[in-house]
C-alpha cells in the first residue's frame, strides 16, 4: 500500500487497516495478557497477533508492561493515542449500524469515553 503523506485518510488506513487491528485496540480497553488478548480477539494466530502488538507498539498505540514475577509473563495496553480511537470506533459501528442494517450489533452495545477509559 502507498502511502500518500499528505493525506490523513492514507495514514490512518496504513496505521490501522491491517486485518485484526481494530479488533486488538477494541480489546485493550483493559490491559492484557497476550493469552488472553488472544481468546478475546477470536481465530487469529499467535504470529499475526504477535506482529500485529509489536507494529501497534512501534506506532505508540499500545504499549508492552513487563511483569516480573512467577511466572513471569507481558501484558499490553492502550496509551493515551491509542484510547482516543475508542470513541472513533464507536461512530464507526453507528455508521455500520445506519447502513448495513439491524443484522450488525453494535460493540458490546455500549459507548466509553476517553474520559471513562482514563479513569
């Protein structure tokens, strides 16, 4: 895909128009495990999922919490950049929702904040 560097639809496309990607934001919402992020996100691989963080971590969506401890394991978030795109996504599902009819639900049927998600 080319990116054109004037055109902020390009970029985001680029950033976040990988398959599984929204779906990976959606599920931080909550700080996880990548076992975890894993059953929540569905039929995806641990390698996509794996490449996938490590693209969303370069770009600073999310961020990688070492845990040290027994055992020892990483957990993943969102940072600030990436929570804004919470309220994106919820008026994109509206969007679905208006134009594709009743046979798509909305996500989890409820609306978050940045605020909320912050807090």
């Amino acid at each position: 895909m080319t990116i054109n560097p004037t055109c902020p639809i390009s970029q985001a496309a680029h950033t976040l128009g990988k398959k599984w990607v929204l779906e990976i934001i959606y599920y931080l919402r909550e700080q996880k495990r990548f076992c975890v992020l894993q059953d929540s996100v569905g039929t995806i691989n641990p390698a996509t999922l794996s490449s996938r963080l490590k693209e969303l971590e370069k770009d600073e969506i999310i961020y990688r919490f070492e845990i040290i401890g027994v055992p020892r394991h990483v957990e993943y978030g969102l940072t600030q950049k990436g929570r804004e795109l919470i309220p994106i996504m919820y008026t994109l599902a509206d969007w679905v929702q208006k134009w594709h009819g009743d046979d798509i639900s909305l996500i989890d049927g409820e609306r978050i904040t940045v605020e909320e998600i912050d807090g």
